[in-house]
C-alpha cells in the first residue's frame, strides 16, 4: 500500500459521532484541537459553524453530526475538532471524541452493503471488524464532496 493510493491505507484515526466509530486516512489528518467556537458565517449551511484562524489560515469548521444527519449532540470537553488537508482546503471537523489510530490489515476493510436510495453510502470507503469494535471508514473527499469543497473554498476566500 502506498500513500498515494486513495482507496487503501492502512492506517485511521478513530472517532466517536454519537454511538458509531468512523475512521479516516490518517495521512489527511493534520492536527486535533479542542472545539472552540467559530466566528459565523452568514447563509452559510447548517453543518458548517463557521470559521477559525488557525496560525494565519482561515478554515472552515464542519459538524460532521450535522452533515450525516446524526442527532445533534451536546458540545462537551471531549468535542474535538480534527484539522484535515482535503485536496487543496484545510477544514475542520467536529467530531464527538477522538479515539485512537488504528492499523487496518489490507483484507480488513469489507464493503460497505448498499443500502436503499434515501441512505447515501457514497461517502463509505468500507467497514472494518476490529475485534469487537465496528469501523465505518469514511472517504472524506466523498463525503464533502466537489460541491461543498467549492462553497468551503468560497467561504475560505470570502473570510
């Protein structure tokens, strides 16, 4: 597996959105903080809060409960944001927990079933059995997909 292959890797990070576990390549990961509240931006959709100043760089936040359609959740201590490099955007996701990266053996990542058409599974790169725990590896591309990565661009360049 090489780092340039999009569809395989073999290592997540691991985060909690309410009761699910998801993971994502840990090489888009740039850096985990604490949540802090974003400046808003106005007409903006719901699941983007806003943006941060991040060392000089304005990035947009995203609640991924709020983009999956999950119950919306109490901001606690443990809300974090993950900082991600997403082609050419850095953007922030919150999520419920960070839990730790995890190494994925090549035959581990099953497909992701297809589901009836209301359900967009689009954005599952597969799921993984790790032990006891069940993994929704997520393609983080898919998931903001071409026409949220423009409009998170255009809120980058407009803050």
């Amino acid at each position: 597996m090489t780092a340039a292959s999009s569809s395989n890797f073999s290592e997540c990070l691991t985060f909690r959105l309410g009761e699910e576990e998801y993971g994502i390549d840990i090489l888009r990961v740039q850096e985990i903080r604490s949540y802090e509240q974003p400046t808003r931006i106005a007409h903006a959709p719901s699941y983007i809060k806003g943006v941060i100043d991040l060392r000089g760089v304005i990035v947009p936040i995203v609640d991924l409960r709020l983009k999956l359609h999950c119950e919306q959740a109490e901001y606690t201590p443990f809300t974090v944001v993950i900082i991600l490099n997403v082609g050419t955007t850095v953007l922030g996701a919150v999520v419920d927990a960070v839990a730790d990266v995890v190494r994925l053996p090549p035959d581990a990542l099953k497909p992701a079933p297809q589901l009836q058409a209301h359900v967009d599974s689009a954005f599952i790169k597969g799921i993984a059995k790790l032990g006891e725990r069940m993994l929704i590896v997520v393609d983080i591309e898919s998931l903001l997909g071409s026409a949220d990565m423009g409009l998170l661009r255009a809120v980058s360049d407009a803050a």
